[in-house]
C-alpha cells in the first residue's frame, strides 16, 4: 500500500453487531459484503472495526476504504453504505438456538 | 435490539485478574454457543459505558447468562465488573449477538478452536454446547496464554478432554511454561498448528478468537498449512484484547 | 437512560469547573479514531494550503519546525461526552501559517493522513484560535493521540481537531467533511451542545 504502517488497534464486524441491531433484523456479521474501492467480497465479521468514535467506521479488510458508517443521533440515525457495493444477508438462519 | 436486566446470581474468580458472572435473566430468548452481548453500566448523572462480552455459557433452559470477563489494568468498566459488582447487582445486557461466529449441532465436520487469552470465552461456550447436547463434532482446541495461572477454566477442560468423546486440548504457553513442558515458552508458530491442528485436507471449520494480533497472526498459519479462508472463522478483541 | 448500575462512576473525577452541558470530566485522554493509526515518517511528512487547484504553501517537517512556535494550554471537549481540562500544547498558530496566503475563502477543509477530513469557517482558524500542535504535556505528540502534527481547534468539538493533519483546502463554500457528512453539526460550538445536524 505506502510506507505507512498500521498497528492492530482495530475490532471486527461482530463488535458492530450490537449497535446495527439498531437498523438489521437480520444478523449482519454473517452478511457478505463487497467494498465499492477494491472489488474484495468478504463477511462482515471481517470487516476491520472502529467504534471509539463518534459513530461506527468499518474499514474492508483488504484495502482499509470505509464500507460502512453509522451514527445514531438524537431523533435520527445515518448510515452510509456507499463504500459497499452489496451486502449479502442469509434470511434462513435463526438467532436464538 | 433491546435492553434487558439480568441479576448477578453467582461470581467465581478464573484466575487472579478473571472473574466469571453467572446472570439470570427473566426474559432472556436463548443464544447460541459463540454469541455475545453488550453490557452497559450507567452512572448516577446519566453517564453511561458500553463493553462487549462473549457469553460463557453454553445455551440452557434456565435463563443463565454466563460472562468471564479480564480486568484490564486502565479499564473503565472491567475494574468494576471484577471487584466492584455483587450477587444480587443488576447489569442490563443487549443481545444475543452475532450470526456468524457460532457453533451449532448440525455442524457435524471436525472443528478447530484458537483461543488466545481471553478468546477462549466464546469457544468454552462451543465446547460446553457439545457437551451438554452429546454432539460427537470432533473438536481440537488450541489455547494460547501467557502462563498456567492464565488460563480460563482449567478443571472444566480437563474434564473435557479426559473422557470419551473427548475435546483434544492444546495448550501452548508463551511467556512461562510450565516446570518440565515439552515446549519452551513462545508464540504459537507454524509447527505447532501443524502438529496439533486438524490437517486442512479434513476441512475444517476453524474458530480463531482472542486479541487483534492474535487473531492475524493464528489465521495467517491456518490458511498457510491450507485451510481455506473461508472455513477460518474470527473474532477479535482489539489490541489490549478489550472490545472497545 | 439505562438502569442505575449500583457503585459505577466511569472514569471521572467529579467537576467543579464548569463544563458545557452534557459533558463529563475526564482525567484520562480517550484515544479515539474512525480508522487506523497512519505512521509517517518526518523525512515524508508535509503541510500544504491549497484551494481546491492550486497549492498556495507547503511546508516540510524542517521548514515547519523553522516556524515560530507558542506553548498554551487549553480545554478539549470531545461530542462523545469527555471534556478534559488544563491540557499542555506546544504548536504553530494557523495565523503564522495563514501569514503570507492571500485567499477570498470563507471555509477550510482539514486533511489528514488516512482519509479523514473536517470543515471549519476559516475565521475560526484565525486570531489564535487554532494551532498545528506537535507537543503535548512536554513530549512530542504521539501517534495515537495525532503526532507528529494535528490541528487542534479548542473552542469546538475535539473532531475539528483534526489528527494527522497534512493541510488545509481553503473553499468558497463550505463541504461537509468524514464526520459532518454523516449527521454531525456542520460548525460544532460544545456551548450551544451543537452535536448534530439541526441542534440550533
């Protein structure tokens, strides 16, 4: 990538689950997303995660362009999916055991 | 998602710096093995905290929420939840979560488990979900930690790994080993993922979880002995091995 | 509000300074970040003001620290609810940089390393109010807290302070920058608690 390195301060997509709960029904780690920037199609349990922030960044795990973003604010919430080109979700798989 | 309340019913110390807290939880919906929650702790003035937990226990009728959580040296939230709550404090806890770092019965292939320190908390509630519904999944656990006084549940899997149909248990130490161990302390590496890992032409499923440079660093040595990407499974913890 | 957790404070001292409303006293300095820590290397590092098109200045990290330089000490105040009081900078004025450039712009877009970027009035960046800061509490700024330089601008919300910076893009209108285009205030005053788009 540049000479520039990065450390392993990051989460991962199942860290995020919790929070986007607040917009999926359907489990999000398990979804297969593809990032808009460099093509790589992987879980979003993969998804490199950044919640000490003012909002929710996951970064692609290949490329580290942001795929998603998400701030919940007073009376309205903003997601911003144009970093991922599709989220794939499997609508047959429970939640509860 | 919503906010439940679970009351502390139980607390036992894992190691000096580890304490799990059993909860029970009225209207709990059930989880499956390797799920976790959000637990939020909230101030007098309205301040409020959130930290992750995976959930210990295995899946049960009787509404039992089981935590381990680590006490990190400059925590906020897990000083007070190691030394501060109490049998009959509230916690509110956000969940089940996750859908992808599971564990369920009908998964009948040989499956490998990776834990890194605290990552094991996810895993032993894969382990205590065969046990109790006397799936014979093969399993191999592989759990890395510092040194012995580290390690989570140590009677529990050994009685696991003791009897028929029994979980084959790996521990690798990386900063003191025990007296007489075959193997000087050290990172695991790719020897030992050959040695003790479930051989990749098997296909199995792999479950890597502990801190984020752990996590790399072990899925990096799965695949590099063939495992396919897509049958490594993570969860990292971030660096310090607390999520967020 | 969640259920009272019995004997929890958080990580905080109790205040008698006033804070603007709806923060919280910190004694710590939270590390936050939307993405990883970019690591620059001083003999790559540089400093431009540019318009959009055309570089107006730029500095290398020699040229930089050739600047004349001020010692403060100021509050920061972060939208995720921590304030910290009495914090010790080293830095360049924006005034000192802004010296020589000769701009009809309203508004500046802060870059940074990585990707981030946040909007600000450019008056706001004037009459010593903001700074390019490379020490902190008597060291030089570390990487995770921004080092080697960020923009540090005390009178709004800490994520106008951009970390990593790399420059400033000086602009007629003003352009939501990472944070501002995803429901954050557009100018951030903690006073008026002007956290989100639509708090007056």
């Amino acid at each position: 990538m540049n000479s520039h390195t990065y450390e392993y301060e990051y989460l991962d997509g199942n860290a995020a689950g919790g929070e986007l709960s607040n917009i999926f029904t359907m489990d999000v780690t398990a979804a297969k997303g593809q990032c808009a920037h460099c093509g790589a199609t992987k879980r979003f349990a993969e998804a490199h995660l950044y919640m000490q922030a003012p909002g929710v960044v996951a970064r692609c795990a290949v490329c580290e362009h942001v795929i998603l973003r998400f701030v919940k604010g007073r009376q309205r919430a903003f997601l911003d999916l144009s970093g991922m080109t599709c989220l794939i979700l499997d609508t047959s798989q429970p939640q509860e055991c | 998602m919503m906010w439940r309340v679970g009351t502390v019913v139980a607390l036992h110390d894992e190691t000096a710096t580890a304490r799990t807290i059993a909860l029970k939880v009225p209207d709990w919906p059930g989880h499956i093995a390797g799920q976790h929650v959000d637990v939020r702790l909230t101030a007098s003035d309205g301040y409020s905290a959130v930290r992750s937990y995976s959930i210990a226990s295995a899946p049960n009728a009787e509404k039992r929420v089981e935590l381990t959580v680590e006490r990190l040296p400059n925590g906020e939230v897990s000083p007070y939840l190691t030394q501060e709550l109490a049998v009959g404090d509230r916690l509110e806890l956000r969940g089940p979560i996750g859908g992808w770092f599971v564990w369920r019965t009908q998964q009948t292939e040989p499956i490998q488990l990776v834990a890194g320190g605290s990552g094991i908390v996810p895993l032993m509630a894969m382990i205590r979900w065969r046990a109790s519904t006397g799936s014979t999944a093969p399993f191999r656990l592989l759990y890395s930690v510092r040194e012995p006084g580290a390690v989570f549940y140590r009677d529990d899997l050994q009685a696991l790994s003791d009897r028929d149909n029994k979980v084959t248990l790996t521990y690798a130490y990386t900063r003191v080993a025990p007296k007489d161990w075959s193997r000087p302390p050290g990172r695991i590496d790719a020897a030992l993922i050959a040695q003790t890992t479930w051989p990749s032409n098997l296909s199995p499923t792999c479950y890597v979880c502990g801190p984020t440079s752990f996590v790399e660093s072990a899925a990096g040595l799965l695949t590099a002995i063939g495992n396919n990407p897509d049958k490594i499974r993570t969860e990292r913890f971030g660096p310090t091995g607390d999520r967020k | 509000m969640g259920i009272i957790s019995r004997g929890f404070s958080g990580r905080r001292s109790a205040a008698d300074a006033k804070l603007p409303p709806g923060q919280y006293l910190t004694t710590d300095f939270p590390v936050l970040s939307a993405g990883p820590t970019p690591h620059i290397p001083l003999d790559q590092w540089e400093f431009v003001i540019d318009d959009g098109t055309n570089v107006l200045r730029q500095w290398d990290w020699k040229s930089f620290r050739d600047l004349p330089t001020e010692t403060f000490t100021v509050d920061l105040h972060c939208v995720t609810r921590w304030s910290k009081l009495g914090t010790s900078w080293e830095g360049v004025s924006v005034d000192t940089m802004l010296a020589d450039v000769k701009t009809d712009a309203s508004y500046a877009m802060a870059r940074s390393y990585g990707d981030y970027t946040t909007n600000l009035p450019l008056k706001d960046l004037r009459n010593g109010q903001a700074w390019i800061a490379f020490r902190f509490d008597n060291k030089d700024l570390a990487p995770e807290h921004g080092g080697p330089a960020r923009l540090l601008v005390p009178h709004l919300y800490l994520w106008k302070s951009a970390k990593w910076v790399k420059g400033l893009t000086l602009m007629s209108h003003d352009k939501p920058g990472f944070w501002e285009s995803l429901g954050y205030h557009t100018y951030g005053d903690p006073w008026r608690e002007q956290r989100y788009s639509g708090d007056e």
